[in-house]
C-alpha cells in the first residue's frame, strides 16, 4: 500500500539528511545555535557541542602502530559523537593498530534499506564495497565500525549482493573481513593496572539489539569494560530493545518512548554513574531520559587506560 504524501515525504527526508555527514552535521550546527528558542520536547534531543578536540578521527602513524584497520565513521556519530572515533583511534593505537580513513565511505545503507528505499541502499553498499576493497588490496585486515548497527549492515553486505555478478565476490570479502570494535584482538585487550580494577566507577552495560541479536556479540564489551577497572552493576531486562531502533524514535513516538522509559528504569536498578552502549542511536535515545551519562564503551575505556599510571 503507498504511504500518505507526508509520510513519504519524512521518509524522504530522513534518508536525504542523516545518510549525508556534512549536510546532518551542518543542520546539526544550526539546531544548536538556536537550541534555546526550541521547545523542551525538540531541544533535548539536540546534544550540547563536544570540543574541537574530539573531531573526526584520523589515522595514527605512531611507532606502536603495525597493523592497519579501516574504520567507519558513520553518519550521524561525527557530528553527535564525534569523541566516539577519536576514542577508538587511541585505544587501537595501544594495541599496535593504525586507523585508515576512507575518503570514498557512504552512508552504510542501513537506513535507506529498513525504509524502503532498496534500490538507494544498494547503491551505498556498492560504493562502500568498492572503497573497502580497495583498502584491504591495500593492506588493511579488517573493516571496523563503532556503531554496532552500521557493523550488523556491513557484515550482511555479502547477502545483499549475493545476487551481483560483478559484487558478490568482493561483498563477501568485505562481510567476512568487517569485525565489531569488541572483537578486535581479545587476547591482547589493553588493561588498567591490577590495583585499579573492580575499584572503579559503576556501569550499567546496554547491549544494542543490533549487537546482540543481530551480530550475536555482547559479552566481549562486558569483558573489556572489567578488565579496564569498571564495576558492571546487574540490570533487568537485558534483551529489551531501547525504543531507538533506527528512525523509530522519529516515526513511532510513543512506542519508542514506551520502550524508552521502561529500558532506562532496567538499566538504572542498580544505581549505575555511567551507561555504556555501543551504538549512536541506543545512546542518543537513552540520552534524552537518562539521570545519568550515557557513552559509548570505547570512550570510558579510553578515558580509563589514560588516567592509569603507566
């Protein structure tokens, strides 16, 4: 059945601006100057700026750095997030793994693809495979992502492009070489001293469903977030979805609002000072109604090994 012009109209719209950084974070821009003249229900989604330092990440060239990763940047997370990179960048770099940006990265596809817009999303996911392909012919051994929902689009390109003669090849590649931040290199996770850990701040872990039901990871954030002093406190309902969901927030408010509230009040049993996630739409969305801040895992990890004594 078609939709009503505006709901087709929004659909459009929401594809056209958060599948484009520049265009988003420009907006994003505009929306924070005049976030005082905003009604509360619109100004508390807009996030307050984050400091000039905290800016896209870049590669690292560092004496420790003998393996290289392509890393997505995503979207939507450079400008909401920009910290979230950044922090990935220098807990890598500990681990002897440079950063590759790619200068060609699109939109992952997910969003054009859960709307409806397929045959737009596949022209994303062809771009990407092209760029992808091209860094690990260079050298690369991996594709990372950040964002547990733009890794769980990655990983399904080899599917989506089973049918493209002249893709499915190099789709696959990039699927079986695309790994969840969490999952790089377990064996040799960097960690704080002995003294520092289970003595540090207290954390409620929120396992995006895209992370858990779709990538089938979870525990290995769990594991990293201890082993850099952090103290996991038990939450209810772990596998309840947050109300994010992609654009749901947007399209379906009042469920995702439901699902909201009901996630925080799990999430918060055990009187947590942090919430860690792992995907920028979990995190913005918890955001709004957290009494407490909510980060992605990598940038509390970072922050730990920085304080620790060397």
């Amino acid at each position: 059945m078609p939709r009503p012009l505006p709901e087709r109209g929004l659909r459009l719209a929401l594809t056209g601006v958060l599948g484009r950084p520049k265009l988003f974070a420009a907006l994003l821009g505009v929306g924070r100057a005049l976030r005082g003249l905003l009604p509360p229900s619109l100004r508390r989604r807009i996030p307050p700026g984050m400091p000039a330092t905290a800016g896209r990440a870049q590669p690292v060239p560092g004496p420790r750095a003998v393996r290289r990763v392509v890393l997505l940047e995503g979207c939507v997370q450079p400008g909401l997030a920009p910290g979230i990179n950044a922090a990935a960048v220098r807990v890598l770099d500990r681990l002897g793994i440079a950063v590759q940006r790619l200068e060609a990265e699109r939109c992952c596809g997910a969003l054009g693809h859960h709307l409806g817009r397929t045959e737009h999303a596949l022209g994303q996911v062809r771009a990407n495979v092209d760029a992808c392909v091209a860094a690990l012919d260079a050298g690369a051994e991996a594709v990372v992502s950040t964002a547990s929902a733009c890794g769980l689009m990655v990983k399904d390109y080899g599917r989506l492009l089973a049918g493209d003669p002249r893709y499915a090849a190099h789709a696959a590649r990039v699927s079986a070489a695309t790994r969840d931040l969490s999952e790089l290199d377990r064996a040799r996770r960097p960690r704080t001293p002995r003294a520092a850990r289970g003595s540090g701040p207290r954390v409620a872990w929120q396992a995006p469903c895209t992370l858990q039901h779709g990538q089938r990871l979870g525990a290995g954030v769990e594991a990293l977030l201890t082993a850099a002093g952090f103290v996991l406190v038990p939450t209810r309902e772990a596998t309840l979805c947050c109300g994010s969901a992609g654009t749901y927030s947007i399209l379906q408010p009042q469920l995702s609002g439901e699902l909201q509230r009901r996630k925080v009040a799990a999430l918060m049993g055990g009187d947590p000072q942090w919430i860690a996630t792992a995907n920028i739409g979990c995190l913005e969305h918890l955001r709004v109604a957290s009494p407490v801040p909510v980060r992605h895992w990598i940038e509390l990890v970072a922050d730990a090994l920085e304080r620790a004594p060397a």
